[in-house]
C-alpha cells in the first residue's frame, strides 16, 4: 500500500538531511516550559493599588469560604485559610478562622497546636495560654499539648505558672518521660530538693522497676548523690514484690558499686542475683530449674547479668572466687541439657564427676537420685548400658568416698529391682553387689545373690566369679558343685571343661582330671575342641604318661588331619617322653605322604619347615641337607580372576605356587626348569672365576 498527497503524488520516505535526537526534544520542551511559567508568573503576581490588593483578598477568601463550604471537615483548608489572613496581618480574622474550626473538630490535637503556635508566634501570651488551657482540658491525655503549654511558660521566664502546668499535667498520672521532663525542669530551675520530690512522687504513683531504676540514674549522674542512689536500688529490692523484680536491677546495682569502688558490695549483690534467679549454685551448691513462664527477653538479661558477674570476678576476684563461677557455669550448662533431654546419661555421669569433685556429699547424693530416676523408656539393652553406669557410679562413691558400704549395698539393691530381668540382665551389677556384700564379710548373703544371679541371669561371667569367690575361699567342693552346674548349662564351652580339670589336676586329683578331660573331649559340639585336645595331651605329658599321650595324638589325627597337629606329634616324638629322633623322621615322612595325597602345597611347605628346624636342632648336617632338597621352588604365575557372584572374568592376577622334586605331574617343565637353573649357576660360577682372574 502507497501513501500519497492530496495532489496525488508519493510522499518522499528518504530520510531528513538534518536529524533530530530524543535529547534535543526534551531539551526544547523543558526550556519553552520554564519561559511559559515565569511569564505567568509576572503576569499574575502583579499588584498596581491598594483597590486591587483588596480585590485580590476578596477573591481570595471568597475562594476559601467556597472551598470551606464544600469540604467542611477537611482542617487543612480551615489551617491555610487562617495562615492566609496570617500572612496579611489580619489576626483577628485568622482567630476567627481557628475558632470556627475548633467548631468543626474540637477533638483534633493538631488544630489546637497550630491555634496555639499562631498565638506565640505573634506575642499574644494570655492568647496562647487560653488555647493551651482549652486543649489540655479537653484533651489531657495528648502529651504534646502540655509539652508545649510548659515550654511557653519556660520560654517566657513565668516559673510559677510553668511550675503549676507541671502540677497539673502529674495529677493526670502521665508515662515516665513526663515525669522525667518535670525533674529536668526543677533541674534547669537550680532546684535539687523538688526535683527529688518529683522523682519521689513519681515512684510513688509508678511502683516499678522502670521508675525506680530511672530515679536511681537520677541520684548517681545528675544529682551526684551516691547514698541516696544507693538507697534507692535498696528501696527497689524490698518494696517490690520478687516476681516484679528483674535482673537488670542486679545487673545496674552491681554496676553502681562497681564504679564506685565498692567490690564487696558489687559481689554480694551479684551472689544476691544468682540465688534470686537460679542462675547456678545456690549456697548449698543446689541448683534449681528456672521457672517455665519466664519471657525470652528475660533470659537474655539474665544471661547478660550471668556475664556480668564473670567479668567482674575476672577483675576484681580472686582465684577462689572465679573457680566457682566456673563450676557454676558448668552446673548450669549439665542443667541445661539435662532438662532438654533426661536421657542423655553422659550428661549426668560428667555432672555426677563434677559434684564428687567439687561438692558436697548431700549435693553428689541429689544429683545421682536425679539421674537414676530417669528410667530408660525402651526395653532394648542398648538403651540400658549408660544407665547402669550411674547406678554403679552411685555404688561406688558411697562405698570409697563416703566410706559407707552399708548404703552402697542398698544402691546395689536399687539397682537390681529396676533392670527387667525377664528380658535382660546385667551380670556387672550382680558380681559387683556380690563383692559389696563380701567386703562387709557378709558371705551368706553374696552366696544368695551369686545363686538368684545363676536363676536369673545365668552368664557365663556370673559363673567365673562365683567361682573364684569360692576358690579364693578355699571351698573346693563348692567350686565342683558349681562347676557342674557351669557344664550343665554351656556342655559346648571348653574353657570351663579346661578350667574344671586345672582344678582337679591343682588339688592333686589325677584321676578325676584325665577323666573330666575324656568326657569333654567326647563332647559332639565343642566351641574350641582344639583347647581340650592341647590339654589333655599337655596334661598326659606332664604326667609322664607317653604312652597315653600318643593314643591321644592317633586319636586327634583319625578326626582332623592338620599339619598343626602332625608337627605336634612329630615333635613330642622328638622329646624325652617320645620315642626319639628316629620316630620323629617316621611321624614327618608320614605327615609329607599324607599332605602330598591330598595335594596339600602349602601345609607340605610349612610341615617341611618344622622338619628343618627339628633336623637343626636334633639332626645331622646329612640330615638337614636331605630336608632341604625336599623343599619345593616358589614360582610366580597368572590366573583369571572370576567374580563369584556372576561368574564374570575380571582380569589375570599373579599368584604364587610351589613345585615339589618329588611331584610326579612336574613332568618335563620341571626337568627344563632345573636344566635352566643350574645352567643359569655356571654362567654365575664362571663369571665369577673370570672376575678373579682378571683382578690378580
């Protein structure tokens, strides 16, 4: 589509030779603006006669009265109106003006100040001061208006009549800053005694923290009476009520002191604030819970007033002195986490070790009544273990700190009726309680216990102890008795068959022992049978009986073939109960053939080792030489790793195997092996030879 002229000619779209920026269209439309307004300006400000000066305000408050008749409530026009006939010096007009506003809003605090401010500002005093008397009476509540009444009444040098604004504005029962206000006034007046009567007064209307802190700062900084400063903070501690009083108090009383250089003072006010708020130790080192329904911005105070009290005995206090705010952090700190959490039981064994350390006896004795009483919730014995640790802790330091063995047996006792035995037990406790009740030479009743332990514990440690009570005793039938009962109970455990003929064998029962270690090596399940089996030859040897001994070895070889066991044999052989070398040589070749059909490589290799050192020991050169050619070569080969799962190759690994002289399946590659060696030896040998000669 084509755009044309009225002539019916295109219109030229090239563009223009000269370009015109956005810049310069704002530029121009700027600069014409400024030009139209001060023309306008000129034009409308221009007054030639006092005629047409008196034309204009008609115009003007023709103009306002219209406004005013359509917006009637909107007091900013009454105000410009009136600040209009201000400003052409018709006073009485503008008075006018705001006392037909006052008509409309009587209640506005805003008016009455404007009303007021036009008054002073034209020098009508007694004007100015029965607007200020209209608005404090009928708004006495609004601050602002009797501020500004007083500082009239200042600013014109009327003390009195400021004096009995004050009196007036009091009766109202204003905040604390008007009353502040007033005591800075009498301040500025030079008068000390009113002031303080101000400041009394207001205490006395204001019972509270706030004032009395407020009259207290009065006294130290303006007044610079530090007895009645000191009076006051003590006024304030014994007037009000303690659930009023609040650790800021504390905290600027000490301060008070402290800048004055009362230390004593300082610090018996801040142990004053730590008992009042239960901040740590009390006298008697008890410490409190802090009550549920302190505010957060309460804690923070008393945290400050806590950090307070460090520093100052870090500066003032001696080494004594900041050892126990130490430990009264710590106690606060164990508090703390055991009211979070009554189950953390390392919490209270760390509490536990403080009290032992540094308390006292009914404070250690507090704390773990405390602690135990927190049960474990679960039933599981895990959860158990660090709780029994407290009752044994508690045991403990009855018996050797307190030297009480009496009460520590009653702890015990405690302790036993809180574990579910049904579903777990403890054998710790009851071999402990045990011992507890032997140390007071009371063994009928460590006898009892050890018996309801077997009933209702029945672990093996339970046995042992009781054992070597008894032992230790010298009771060697009630050690048999309870040993049988051990066996009846764990038949598979060859300690307790082991400890049981060691017994036997001690008093000099020959017998009974060989017969105890026979039964239990005829045992279907033993946990270690290898033990028993090591005893009771050991046992036979020791007798002397070789005999004995060997059939116990051909015994032990018809159920196990393992080189340990051979090389045992073949070195009994070898000793003074055996039957000499020769059988020993016998008991290895035997052990080697054995290994060798089981194509046992490794067992060869160490079995061949023993051989040696036997040789070495007992042998002949010969003979060693002979055990030596025996040894097999140690090569290094590769294999494909499979994984056992899925049967998937990961890749070659090196190993290393053994090839034995005697090996029938060595085959050529051994042969060739050998060839290689001993050709590799000649080389060496005549390189060698060839060295020497070369050096001669």
């Amino acid at each position: 589509m084509s755009y044309k002229s009225n002539s019916g000619n295109v219109k030229n779209r090239a563009p223009a030779t000269m370009q015109i920026t956005a810049e310069q269209l704002l530029r121009e439309a700027s600069e014409r603006q400024d030009l139209t307004a001060n023309n306008m300006a000129v034009v409308t400000n221009k007054v030639n006669d006092a005629e047409e000066y008196q034309s204009q305000l008609r115009m003007r408050r023709k103009t306002f009265e219209n406004e005013i008749r359509r917006q009637r409530e909107h007091i900013g026009t009454w105000v410009k109106y009136a600040k209009f006939e201000e400003s052409n010096k018709e006073l009485e007009r503008a008075r006018s003006i705001y006392e037909r506003a006052l008509e409309v809003d009587h209640r506005g605090s805003h008016l009455w100040l404007k009303y007021a401010e036009f008054e002073m500002r034209n020098e009508f005093v007694n004007h100015a001061r029965n607007v200020f008397d209209r608005a404090v009476g009928i708004l006495p509540r609004i601050d602002q208006l009797w501020y500004k009444y007083v500082y009239m009444e200042e600013m014109v040098g009327d003390v009195p009549k400021a004096r009995a604004v004050w009196e007036r504005w009091m009766e109202w029962k204003p905040d604390d800053n008007a009353w502040g206000s007033y005591a800075k006034f009498e301040m500025r007046c030079g008068d000390l005694s009113l002031a303080k009567n101000v400041l009394e007064r207001y205490s006395a209307s204001y019972p509270s923290v706030r004032s009395y802190l407020k009259y207290a700062r009065w006294a130290e900084y303006d007044a610079k009476d530090v007895v009645l400063a000191r009076e006051v903070y003590e006024r304030c501690l014994s007037e009000l009520e303690m659930e009023e009083i609040t650790s800021k108090v504390f905290k600027q009383f000490a301060g008070f002191e402290e800048r004055h250089g009362e230390y004593e003072r300082a610090r018996v006010i801040y142990r004053h604030a730590v008992d009042t708020f239960q901040l740590g130790e009390k006298n008697d080192h008890k410490v409190v819970e802090d009550s549920e329904d302190v505010a957060d911005w309460e804690k923070e105070q008393r945290k400050e007033l806590y950090k307070a009290y460090v520093s100052f005995e870090k500066k003032f206090g001696d080494k004594d002195g900041v050892e126990n705010l130490i430990l009264t952090k710590q106690r606060s700190e164990y508090k703390a986490k055991v009211e979070a959490d009554p189950t953390d039981y390392d919490s209270w064994l760390e509490w536990t070790k403080l009290e032992e350390t540094h308390g006292e006896v009914r404070d250690v004795r507090e704390v773990f009544e405390r602690a135990v009483s927190n049960v474990p919730p679960a039933t599981e014995k895990k959860f158990w273990r660090r709780y029994i640790y407290l009752w044994i802790n508690y045991a403990i330091f009855e018996e050797l700190t307190v030297e009480d063995a009496d009460q520590a047996a009653k702890v015990y006792k405690a302790c036993l009726c809180v574990i579910p035995h049904k579903t777990f037990s403890f054998a710790k406790i009851w071999v402990l309680a045990a011992k507890n009740h032997i140390r007071r030479k009371d063994l009928k009743a460590a006898r009892s216990l050890m018996g309801r332990a077997i009933g209702m514990c029945g672990k093996e440690s339970i046995f042992k102890e009781y054992i070597s009570f008894e032992l230790a005793l010298g009771e060697v039938d009630r050690c048999r008795a309870l040993y049988g009962k051990y066996l009846e109970v764990y038949p598979e455990n060859c300690e307790a068959w082991k400890a049981y003929a060691d017994l036997e064998n001690s008093v000099g029962e020959t017998d009974r022992c060989r017969a105890l270690l026979e039964l239990a090596v005829a045992q279907e399940s033993l946990d270690m049978p290898e033990v028993l089996w090591k005893s009771f030859i050991d046992f036979e040897i020791g007798c002397g009986e070789g005999g004995k001994a060997r059939e116990l070895f051909s015994r032990l070889l018809e159920k196990t073939g393992h080189v340990k066991v051979w090389i045992s044999f073949a070195n009994f052989e070898a000793t003074e109960v055996g039957e000499g070398t020769e059988k020993a040589r016998e008991t290895f070749e035997n052990a080697y053939k054995k290994l060798k059909e089981e194509d046992l490589r490794e067992e060869r290799v160490l079995l061949l080792d023993a051989w040696r050192e036997m040789e070495k020991e007992k042998g002949t050169q010969e003979k060693v030489a002979e055990v030596e050619a025996r040894m097999p070569r140690r090569i290094k080969k590769k294999r494909m790793r499979v994984d056992p799962v899925s049967g998937a190759e990961m890749g070659w690994e090196e190993y290393y195997d053994y090839q034995f002289s005697d090996d029938k399946k060595a085959g050529g590659n051994l042969k060739i092996l050998e060839m290689a060696a001993k050709w590799k030896k000649a080389q060496q040998a005549a390189a060698a030879q060839k060295r020497k000669v070369d050096e001669v």
